[in-house]
C-alpha cells in the first residue's frame, strides 16, 4: 500500500480505532492505497471527550487570537498545494486540476473564517437613557461534521474554519471510502497552531455517524450526503435535541433558450455535467430544451466528445457506482430516450481497472423517467424537450430537490423571469454551476438542504453560534420611561 493505515486523529495524536479494516482503492487504476479501520460508538465518545476538554480554554480565547490560526493555516494549504491536489487525485479519482481548484477553495473558505472579528462584533445600543442592550455570539460547543467522499479536502473545509474560529471544538466524521486527506487537514491545523482536542477526526461508517447523532454532549451536526441518509441525520440529530444542518440530493436543471450564446452555452453545460465526472451537488444532470435550440445541442455534444476518461475527465468513484450510472443510462435507452453521446463501457489504457465512465448525452427523454427525477451523479446529460419558457419552469420546479437551477439566455427579461420562478437555492444565468463565492452563502432548497441556515459564508454564523443578550442600567437617576 502507497499510504500507511489511516487511524482516528484525536487529542493531537494518531488513535487506533476498535472496528473492523476497511481497504481504500484509488479509483484512478483501482488499486488499494491504504487501510482504514472503523470506529465504533467507544471511539467517538473518545473524540467527543477530548473536544469536550478542550472546549474551555478554546472558547474563552477571543476571536482575534483563533483566527490567527486560520491565517497560518490559509497559507499551509497554498504552501502544499501540490502535495493536497495529488491526496485528492488519488482517493477521489478526480483530475489533478480538479483537484488544486478544491484545495485553493478551501483556501478561500478559510479567508472568510479569518474575517469573522468584523462579523461577529456584536452590537450596543443605549436604547433608553441609561440603559444599554448588548449582543454578543457565543460557541455553541462541541460540534460534529458528517462529510462526503466527493469533495475531500473542500466539503470539510466548508465547516471547519468558521465553527472552529468561532469558537467551537470539533469533530470530523469523513466519509470512510477517501480517510487521507482528513487527516493531513488535521496535521496542518496543528502545525498551524490549533490546539490539541480543539479538531479531532473519526473514521467510521454508519456506527460512527449514528453515535455523532446520539452523543449527549455533541450539541450541533452539519451533515452533506444523499437525501435519504440525510433526512435519517436530520430526523436522528434533532431528536436528540441538536442543531442539525443536513444537505442532500441534487437534480439540477439548466434551461436553454434558442437565443442562448451558442459556444458559450455548449461549453458550460458540458463542464457542469462532467466536472468532477458528475460527481457533485451542483453537476448539470437534466437540461430543458425551450424550443428550437438544435444548433447548441449539436454543438454541446462537440464539446462532450472533447471530455476524454483519463486526460481531462477523472474516475468515478468505485466499480459500484460505475455500473449503476450505467444502468441508468440503459434504462433511459430501454424506454425510448436516444443516446447522442454514449461514455459506457469505458476502459482507459493501462488503467484498465479503473473506474470511468465518459460524457453522455441522452436526449428525449420524459420528465416522468427514473433517469429525469433521480440524482446519477455521474457524467450524464438528460435533454428534455418543451415549446413553452413556463412548461421548463414546471419540469424544474416538479423535482424534489432544489439546490441550483439555470437559464441559458440573452434576454434579460427571460433571465429574471426564470430567477424568481425556479425553486431552487442557488441560480444561474448563463453559469452552469452557479456556486456562489464568499462571504455569500452554499445552499439549497426542498429536499436539497434540511435546516434552516446554509453551510458557508456569513449565513452559517448563525448555526455555530448562539446569541447571548445583556441589558445594563447604572445610573438610578436617570429619567425613567416605559423602556427603562
């Protein structure tokens, strides 16, 4: 194995876990490059018990001193960049450019947790003569964060920087199928000074993220995953009397007008439904045809047939999700949709056991097809057709999900008429993966998202923080009045 056994990183220290060995495969050439091993309920008590120790001296530490953890860390993930883009390339599959955009935007999150003092100074107001009402942010405590194989580096950064600079301890629960570079994040937190106990890292599985929602002193979870694990968080988290932020599911629609800018339209849709090869809350899946727009789908398909497995378009993530993308791409076949672009069956020379499959493009097909309601999370593109702009805002909002939608137009009235009618959190106009950039916040709608604040930027100050308000009167001789 290239990489040493991944145990659990808890008080500082490497922790061996007590469950059952896992073995981690590149899904690059499908090799085994390490070992994980699973922890159970006593492993997270662990983490939870040394989060716990050292939430005092943490929290009682004012901001200004956190976050010159955070400047020292910013520049620990541009200083190893390399070495970062090469750990997610490996356990990801995702490409190596791919993979650096993730790290400098995990960069970029731990920028905006370092201008959280301006945020979070409260505010004083003398609201009668005499008397004065201040508020102010406090840590909720210790707090946990659930995260997904897809993003390894920059989903756990999404949390990270802004509970911990706001005064929290944590505990990272990453997914157990990419262990390696949650805990190099933690290596570099300690070598940019954050204290030990104040970040910890559980490996595990289902026992570990069970035991996260159960725990009694764990008093807020985030979560990013499926939808169906994440209503169970959601649903589990919350009756144990926690905050709970869970993202889902996606299936983001991208509505293109026949005035649309054809290059510009080909390019986006097919960056968004092949970057990271589809495996991503915020790929194209499903695209709605307005009309006459034979002319971009010609030219989108030119632009797929350019995406090629293994040069500029990474593995998915193991044999299984291979073949059930590929069986949906079949099924949609079965029940009449037409293939214009076909990436099954893919093999990549000399990494013949990898796991890829190429863009595809399938058109016709109906909004009532399993392939145009559920998330494949792979490099595919539904088309489905309609004459009527208010018809494609009914397939969109007919989803379940809504977590990013957009309209590929040059009418600015199409635009805003699109913006304000898509039932989705996130919007495009002519961006087809419309992720806001910070301070502006990550999140969706409907199924998409459950909680009621986003993930990042100034939005999810309000999830790792609770608001602490004091009134002060001084002076009895004051003029008193119904306020006072």
């Amino acid at each position: 194995m290239k990489y040493e056994p991944v145990k659990n990183y808890i008080g500082g220290k490497l922790t061996e876990a007590s469950g059952e060995k896992l073995d981690v495969y590149s899904p690059i050439d499908g090799s085994v490059i390490s070992q994980v091993t699973l922890s159970t309920t006593s492993d997270v008590d662990k983490a939870v018990q040394a989060a716990k120790e050292a939430f005092p001296a943490w929290s009682n530490t004012t901001i200004k001193e956190r976050v010159q953890v955070f400047f020292r860390y910013k520049q620990l993930l541009e200083e190893n960049m390399d070495e970062l883009s090469k750990l997610v390339q490996e356990e990801n599959g995702k490409t190596y450019d791919e993979a650096k955009a993730e790290v400098l935007k995990s960069a970029e999150l731990t920028e905006f947790a370092c201008s959280l003092p301006q945020l979070t100074a409260g505010e004083l107001l003398e609201v009668s003569r005499g008397v004065e009402c201040r508020e102010e942010f406090y840590p909720v405590g210790v707090v946990a964060s659930i995260t997904p194989f897809n993003f390894p580096n920059m989903v756990p950064n999404w949390t990270i920087p802004n509970a911990l600079a706001l005064g929290n301890t944590m505990i990272l629960k990453p997914s157990e199928i990419v262990p390696l570079s949650a805990n190099r994040i933690a290596e570099l937190l300690t070598e940019a000074g954050l204290p030990k106990g104040v970040f910890n890292v559980v490996h595990g599985a289902q026992e570990a993220v069970e035991a996260i929602c159960d725990h009694p002193d764990i008093q807020a979870v985030s979560f990013v995953g499926s939808t169906r694990v994440a209503k169970i968080v959601y649903q589990r988290g919350c009756s144990n009397l926690k905050r709970v932020m869970a993202l889902g599911s996606a299936k983001n629609h991208l509505i293109v007008l026949p005035d649309a800018n054809v290059e510009m339209t080909a390019s986006n849709v097919a960056a968004s439904m092949t970057g990271c090869a589809g495996q991503r809350c915020m790929a194209a899946s499903a695209m709605v045809a307005v009309g006459n727009v034979e002319h971009i789908i010609e030219k989108l398909c030119e632009e797929a047939r350019k995406i090629i497995p293994g040069k500029n378009l990474g593995a998915v993530i193991s044999k299984k999700a291979k073949e059930r993308i590929e069986s949906y791409i079949t099924e949609a076949e079965q029940q009449g949709a037409k293939i214009l672009v076909d990436g099954r069956n893919y093999k990549v020379e000399g990494k013949e056991n990898g796991f890829y499959v190429g863009p595809t493009v399938i058109d016709y097909v109906k909004p009532d097809m399993r392939i145009a309601k559920e998330e494949v999370f792979g490099p595919v593109l539904s088309i489905m057709r309609t004459d009527d702009l208010d018809e494609a805002i009914k397939i969109e909002n007919s989803s379940q999900y809504g977590n990013a939608a957009a309209v590929f137009t040059q009418n600015g009235s199409y635009a805003k008429y699109v913006a304000e009618r898509a039932s989705a959190g996130m919007i495009g106009v002519n961006i087809g993966v419309p992720v806001p950039r910070e301070p502006f916040s990550f999140g969706g709608w409907n199924d998409s998202k459950f909680g009621v604040t986003d993930v990042t930027g100034k939005s999810s100050i309000a999830f790792w923080t609770k608001l602490k308000k004091t009134t002060i009167k001084w002076n009895p001789e004051s003029r008193v009045n119904w306020m006072s």
